[in-house]
C-alpha cells in the first residue's frame, strides 16, 4: 500500500469510527487554497473538524505528533475559512485521529480538542 491508498484508508476507518460514535459527516476533503481540512463533522451543537494521521508503524513517533504548530495553523485557516462560507453558529472542536494500520491491524486513537485556535 503506497502513502496515498495509506492516506485514503485511514480517513475511510476515521470516517467509520465517527459515524458509529454519533456523530454526522458534513465534509471530507473540503479544500481552502493549497490546505484541506480532512472530515468536517458535529455532533451536538458542536462542528468538529478532524485532522486524520496515518501511519505504518509508530516506533519513531506517534501519527498524531505529525500535526505540528505550523499544520495546526493550517487547519484553523481552513476552518475558518469554511465557519464563514457556511454561516455557521457552532462552537468549534478541533480533534485529531491518529491511526496505525499495517498488516498486523489497526490501531485508533481519537484525541478530542487536540489544539486550540
């Protein structure tokens, strides 16, 4: 499995664990400029947005410690951008799935209010 088919199944498992957790997919892949926001989501009276790091191992470092300061910028850039195209009123969560999947399994993490804006 190349980087991008990785990408691609860690959003599908990020995608799925939502869902079944309650919460409703408004978005994936939403793009703003040259930065995307990975799933758009809410639950209750809050939007999510979730940031999704796939990995195949974690022996270096964890997916989730990829989403560095300057990507987090990148991220609420983005949410903002997509709050003020949507008029949304919502409270803002900004999550992070952190993901390793290889061909020993899958193992998921969801980190709730990951980084503040």
């Amino acid at each position: 499995m190349n980087h991008i088919e990785l990408g691609n199944k860690g959003e599908e498992y990020a995608v799925n664990h939502l869902i079944n957790k309650g919460y409703t997919i408004l978005d994936t892949n939403y793009r703003f400029k040259y930065s995307e926001i990975d799933v758009v989501c809410e639950k209750g009276n809050e939007l999510v947005i979730v940031e999704v790091k796939t990995r195949k191992t974690a022996t270096i470092a964890e997916p989730y410690q990829a989403v560095t300061f300057a990507k987090q910028r990148q991220i609420i850039k983005v949410t903002n951008h997509y709050v003020i195209k949507n008029r949304i009123h919502k409270e803002v969560r900004l999550d992070v799935i952190s993901i390793v999947l290889n061909r020993f399994g899958m193992r998921l993490e969801h980190i709730e209010n990951a980084f503040q804006p």
